[in-house]
C-alpha cells in the first residue's frame, strides 16, 4: 500500500525533495552573507549585547535596515508553510481520486479503505512535517546569529516570531493538512477543497490565536502612577491592563480617561504640573496601574496550548475523514 501510494504521489514528494534543497542552501548562504556582513561591519559582538552599547550605532541602524526584508521573507514562509501544504498537499489526496473515480479500484481490493487511508496519509504528510521542521529549524538557526540586530529582539510574542518558532508551525500544518483532507472527502472535488480549505485555515488560524493567549495563567504587575509598567518593553505578552482603585477594584476604561482628564488640569484651567498630575490620580481613585502578561519565560507554554489546540481540531477532522471515507461509493 505505501508503494502504491508512493507511485501516485511521487511527483508531489519530488517537488518537496526539491523546496528542502532549495530551501536550505538559500537559507544556508543567507546566513552566511549575513555572518560576513556583521563581521566586515565591526558588528560581531553585539548580537549578544544590548543595543545601546553596540558600536558603532550608525552600522547597526544600516545592518537591520539592509537584512529586515530577507529576515521577513524567511518569517512569512515559514507561517505560510502550513497553509500550502493543507492546499496542495492535504486538498488533493483523497479529492482527486474521488473526483477522478479511481478509488473504486482500491476499494475493490483486500486492503480496507481505513488501511487505504493510513497509508496514503503517512507517504502524504510525513515528508511535508520534515520538510517544515528543517526549514523551520534552518530559520531559526539563521535568525538567532543576528542576536539583538535581528527580529528575535522584539520577543517571542510578535506575530511573525510566535508563529515560526516552538512545535506551533506543526500544529498549523497538521490542521491544515486535516482540514483540506477531509473537505477534499466531503466535497469530492479537488478545486473546492483546496480554495475552501485555505480561507477556512485562515479564517481559524485568526480565530483561535486570541483563544491561546487566554488559556495560559497571567501574571500580575500593579505599580504606582509614577512608576513605569516594565512589561510592555521587556518581551512579555500583555493581556489586558488597565487602572485600579484604592480597595484594588478594576475602574472601567471610560471612567479612567475621565479622572485622568480631570487630573490634567489645574483648579483654574491651567495645565496641572507633572508632580500635581501624579499627586490627584489616586486621590481620584486611580491607585495603581496594572498589567496582566505572559513572561518572555512562559513562551513555550502558550505554544504547547497552541499545538494542542490545532493538533486536537486536527484529530477529530482526520476522524471525519475517515467517518466520511468509509461511506463513499
């Protein structure tokens, strides 16, 4: 059965054979012509220093000016990865033959269609996982030697960074791949699963990233007026933050701009003086300011929540499948 299924789609695993290859030489040369660029700039030592100690200023401004599009497009097809392999990897394999009429024969021989299925999915998904984990890996590997002068110094919860980092590009894929099987079963025809499946994959993808950020315990920052939240510069994911009063009760957004509105002004119209300003907000019964986020530390948690998430849908779509598959004609 893998043989079979291997014949069949031995054009489609050749082209992922030939996107690793590719794939990894670029990325392997990039990194390189990067690593020559930091070193003819005088810029090797600060991928591991903070970048107000890196010398000088001006090369460093000019090195991430000159690498932010590579660095971008490397992000953006990693994120994108999973997608086409739900289009053009998990759409096709069971629409096609279903819509060709072809899976009567293999439904006529000793092998069950639950084997038949198996099989196919193995020889289906197996090499596009390692053709997403190495070129995954092989970004990461190339980003991480800009250090602070590369995206990686915005911190793990950036959108672009979140989504090519940890085991969350497998959970992507496998949803994906899930989701364009079983449409391609449901609707039997190639194009529509394929078109379907990618805005559907887009339309949770989006859907479920606000859910995630929940599901993992928040920490709590409270500080006074004239204090600084820390939190929004040191890396963490910032879940809600708002003011709260004397007895530690949140105050409601529109009630926080009124008071604060109110302290802005002195008895007579004037402008109140910062030291004035700092003095009336917890007089008004602004406190404390608050934070709630996720520690730069804890990223591996809410990726962990997001593969099982996506991993989870991904399960009882393969089940559909093949729920679905078993009664085609």
């Amino acid at each position: 059965m893998i043989w079979v299924s291997w014949r069949l789609h031995r054009a489609q695993l050749m082209t992922m054979l030939g996107v690793l290859v590719v794939g990894a030489g670029v990325i392997a040369l990039l990194r390189s012509n990067m690593l020559d660029d930091l070193a003819s700039t005088g810029l090797a030592s600060c991928v591991s220093q903070t970048l107000d100690k890196c010398s000088p200023a001006g090369a460093a401004k000019s090195f991430a000016e000159a690498w932010s599009t590579p660095f971008d497009v490397a992000r953006a097809a990693i994120i994108c990865l999973p997608a086409l392999i739900g289009v053009f990897v998990g759409a096709p394999l069971f629409a096609r033959e279903l819509e060709q009429g072809t899976h009567v024969l293999a439904f006529t021989q000793s092998v069950s269609r639950t084997r038949w299925m198996f099989g196919k999915l193995v020889v289906a998904l197996t090499p596009a996982l390692v053709l997403l984990i190495v070129l995954q890996s092989l970004v990461s590997w190339w980003l991480s030697a800009a250090g602070i002068l590369g995206p990686f110094m915005n911190g793990p919860f950036t959108a672009f960074n979140f989504g090519i980092e940890h085991v969350s590009p497998v959970g992507y894929a496998l949803f994906a791949f899930a989701l364009g099987t079983f449409l391609g079963v449901a609707t039997r025809r190639t194009l529509v699963a394929m078109t379907g499946g990618l805005a559907a994959f887009v339309v949770v993808r989006l859907a479920l990233s606000g859910l995630v950020d929940r599901l993992v315990p928040a920490q709590r920052l409270e500080v006074t007026p004239d204090q600084p939240v820390t939190v929004y510069q040191d890396g963490s994911l910032v879940i809600g933050d708002g003011w709260l009063d004397a007895a530690g009760q949140p105050v409601s957004e529109d009630k926080a701009q009124v008071l604060i509105q109110a302290c802005k002004s002195a008895p007579g119209g004037a402008a109140n003086t910062q030291e004035a300003y700092l003095a009336c907000l917890p007089q008004s019964g602004l406190a404390k300011r608050y934070a709630d986020f996720i520690p730069e530390s804890q990223a591996w948690q809410v990726h962990l929540v997001d593969v099982a998430i996506f991993g989870g849908v991904a399960v009882l779509l393969l089940a559909g499948t093949a729920w679905v598959l078993r009664r085609q004609s």
